[in-house]
C-alpha cells in the first residue's frame, strides 16, 4: 500500500501489519582469553510493511536447484534512530541481518530495510 502523494511516497498505517523486533546486541566485557561474557540486548518492538514477500523474486526452479536458499525481505518500518548494520531484526523467531538502510521514502519518516536470514548451522 505505497502511494505517490504530492512528489512523496506515503504508507497507509494499516498496512504495516508485521510485528518485527529490532535488535542491537552490545558486547560489554571481555575476559582474558579475549571470549565476551556479557552480551547486552535492546530490543525495540515496532511494525513493519513488508514489501517483497519471501523468494518472490527467484525463479522456483532456482531455489529448488539451490543446497541454500537465500531468504530476503524488504521492510518499511517507520524511521527508528539507531538502525545499523550489525542491527538484527526478528521476526516469527527468524532472525535476519540488515544488508541495506534506504531513508528515501521521506526524511526522517520511513525507513526500508533489505534483510537476509540468517541460518544457524548444526
């Protein structure tokens, strides 16, 4: 629900139906065999619109073929200060790195944030 308004684009508040956690993970000690031992979470809670459904983008056949599947999404998320690289986002338990920030859906109002998940390998 992206539309043009006076050479802006807005986002209908309704559209933004995915609740996503934003995450920033801060190392504070570190022993002396160089191990963190105390990792600090902030999380913020806010909701998303999400722009580019799972693999919409990739050919099934491509993704069948594939050992690995690279998971992105693009998330509109009102401008939250703080946003980074080494930000996590959380969504439905799946954690997902920020692979690109663009603000230019308006300065300082919404903020679209290309993601990848993350696996955890056994």
């Amino acid at each position: 629900m992206i539309k043009a308004n006076k050479l802006r684009q807005q986002i209908s508040i309704g559209a933004m139906d995915k609740r996503i956690i934003i995450r920033n993970e801060t190392v504070t000690v570190v022993n002396e065999f160089n191990e963190p031992t105390t990792v600090t979470n902030s999380d913020t809670t806010v909701w998303a619109y999400d722009v580019v459904k799972q693999n919409e983008k990739q050919l099934e056949d491509d993704i069948n073929d594939k050992q690995s599947v690279n998971e992105q999404r693009e998330l509109i998320i009102r401008y939250l200060a703080g946003v980074t690289y080494q930000t996590k986002v959380v969504m439905s338990s799946d954690v997902y790195d920020i692979i690109g920030i663009d603000d230019t859906m308006g300065r300082r109002r919404f903020l679209k944030l290309t993601v990848k998940r993350v696996f955890n390998e056994c």
